[in-house]
C-alpha cells in the first residue's frame, strides 16, 4: 500500500497556477517534501491533509506491515525516508545499528504534553535520545461474539479445537512468543532457553489450531467473517468493520499480559528534510492532533491535554496494560527467538 499526499497527476495549466500561488506565498509556509515510513492504518488521512495545508508542504506516505519488514527495507538500501515509525525494541537496534539522527528536544515545543509517568517507563530509549513517542498499546484479541460466546479473557482461546481453523495470530515471532510466555509466568524479554523451549512448544501447540499466521489481512479476514478470533491490533480490527458489526465484536487484552508496545516517531539518518521532519513530529504532538488521532484508533493517548479534547472511548485504558511489558532489544539472544519461531512455523 502505497500513499502520496497530494496529486501527482496534474495538467500542466493546473502545475502553473499552483506554482504561481506557491510564488506568491513565498517561503512563510515552508514548501518542500517530507518522506515518511508508518504503520498500515496508523494516522487518519485528514491529519497528513492538515499538516500539509498548514505548511503549505507534500507529505509521501508509506507502509509496513511489521518492524522486521521496515527494518530489513531500511537496511538494504531504503533510503529517503525522512521519518520512520519504528516499535521500541527497534528504535533500540536501529540506534546501535548508526540508523538514527538523535532528537534535539529543543526543537519540540509540544514535548510537555506528553506523560510523564509514561516517559519515566521508556527504558528501550532512556531520556528519548533517540525516538518520540508517538503512541503506546498492546496487541490484544478480537473475538466475533455472534459466532462465539462461551470464552475466556485470555491467551487460552487460541487451546480451543472447537475454533481450529477460525482463528489467527499475528505472523510475528516477538508477538506470539511473548503471549506463550506471558502465558506460563515468564517474562516476553525472557533469555532463559528452558523458558523459550516451553513457550515454543505452546505457541506450536496453539498454531495447529490457527486458519494461518497473520500480520497483514487478519482485520478483512475478521471483518468478511472467515475467522471469528484474531491476535492483533484493534485498530486494524475495528476499521474494517461496519458500524453495524462493530457491536459484535469485543476485543480484550488477555488477563495474562503480553507484549505491549511504544511506537515512537525516528529521525533517519539519511534525512534531507530535517527541519520539515521536526515540524512534523511537533505538529503530531500538538494536543489538538494526537485527540484526532487517538479518537480515529480509539487508543487510549499518552498525551495528557489531548485526553481531554477525544470524543471517542478507547477500546481499553492504559491501565488495561498493568500487567504487559513493552518489548526490549535483547541483542544476540534474539536467535534463541529467531529458532524457536523457524520450529513453531513448521511444526504448526
């Protein structure tokens, strides 16, 4: 999926006239693009409109599905990015990794906003050297109630025979292992091999039970009905829903915990458009803009002022999260990770 803001298209008459009007407003509205890597579903059109029209700038918007793609496409030479969205164990690797440009707070006028108690709990990032949080949540379960009423709020759900092949979990390795081993009592940055064998062998257990692991699709899949429980984002979930179907779902973040996340803006390294890049990022936490956002994903908003401004009730409350842990870079260890997830795969 693929977004650029704005028209590239346009006759050549209509290039003219916006050329000259661009003239006449001269540099007081910045002009210029700005080059940015999110999330599939992660900021409402009308806010890149906003900021576009404000600045009087293009904003070319792309997508990823997961950090490992983002990742590997920045690695392998996707460059021109300016701004990028990455989960907090990335923005962790991709600072070792000599990715980032760090952030010059002093050029965020809004940074005030954001909560204190939250920022205090950032440890992938200590003192936001390198990232600015953008939003925090967890991914969690939906499940269609019209065709399933008996359950429990908890990773459980996915032992259900009776549901084998109506179900899907997140295609993430960090994801699925961290419910197993939130699950057992362990901790989702656990390096304890013992406790990862255990974890794999329940993530095995649980994916024989799966439709298909899924990190893409798993919201059209829920929405059109071909699975009735999904692990993911509830976001992704509840935007593809029609209104009328949206009382039938309940989603829940399971009573065990799980992995929990902090997606934060980064500055790349390779950025040509800095001084538009910190407009951007400051615009976002502007409490005005995060209260639309948070409202479009019914997310519950780590930035403070902006609660009071949403309209919509978030599909559940930081305090929901009690009992998650935000995932950290747990450097070379990963490959215990890396082969458990290869086994889960092909023994599910």
């Amino acid at each position: 999926m693929k977004r650029i803001a704005g028209s590239l298209r346009l006759a050549g008459l209509l290039i003219l006239v916006i050329a000259a009007l661009v003239g006449c407003r001269g540099n007081t509205a910045g002009g210029g693009r700005l080059y940015i890597y999110n999330w599939t579903y992660y900021i409402p059109d009308e806010v890149i409109a906003a900021f576009e029209q404000e600045f009087g700038v293009q904003v070319v918007y792309d997508v990823f599905a997961s950090n490992e793609e983002m990742f590997a496409k920045l690695r392998a030479g996707g460059t021109g990015y300016d701004i990028a969205f990455p989960s907090g164990d990335y923005v962790s690797i991709m600072a070792n990794e000599g990715m980032l440009l760090e952030i010059d707070g002093s050029r965020l006028t809004n940074w005030a906003n954001l909560d204190a108690e939250v920022l205090a709990k950032i440890e992938f990032d200590p003192g936001n050297r390198w990232s600015v949080p953008y939003m925090m949540g967890a991914a969690g379960i939906a499940v269609n109630t019209r065709f399933v009423s008996d359950y429990e709020r908890s990773w459980s759900i996915f032992d259900r025979t009776d549901l084998r092949g109506r179900m899907t979990m997140l295609d993430d390795m960090r994801e699925v292992l961290g419910g197993a081993l939130s699950y057992l009592g362990y901790s989702v940055n656990t390096v304890v091999q013992s406790e990862i064998d255990e974890a794999k062998a329940l993530a095995t257990r649980w994916s024989r039970n799966l439709l298909r692991f899924d990190a893409e699709a798993f919201g059209k899949a829920f929405a059109n009905g071909e699975v009735w429980v999904v692990h993911g984002y509830q976001e992704n979930v509840f935007l593809e829903l029609d209104e009328d179907d949206r009382d039938h779902v309940h989603f829940f973040i399971p009573r065990e915990g799980g992995s929990m996340y902090m997606d934060s803006m980064v500055l790349l390294k390779d950025a040509r458009n800095i001084d538009l890049a910190y407009r951007f990022m400051d615009f976002i936490l502007r409490a005005d803009v995060m209260a639309e956002i948070a409202d479009w994903l019914e997310l519950p908003s780590i930035n403070v002022p902006s609660r009071d401004l949403m309209e919509t009730v978030p599909r559940y409350q930081i305090s929901d999260l009690a009992d998650a842990e935000f995932k950290e870079d747990i450097g070379f260890d990963i490959d215990r990770y890396n082969n458990a997830w290869q086994e889960i795969r092909v023994g599910g």
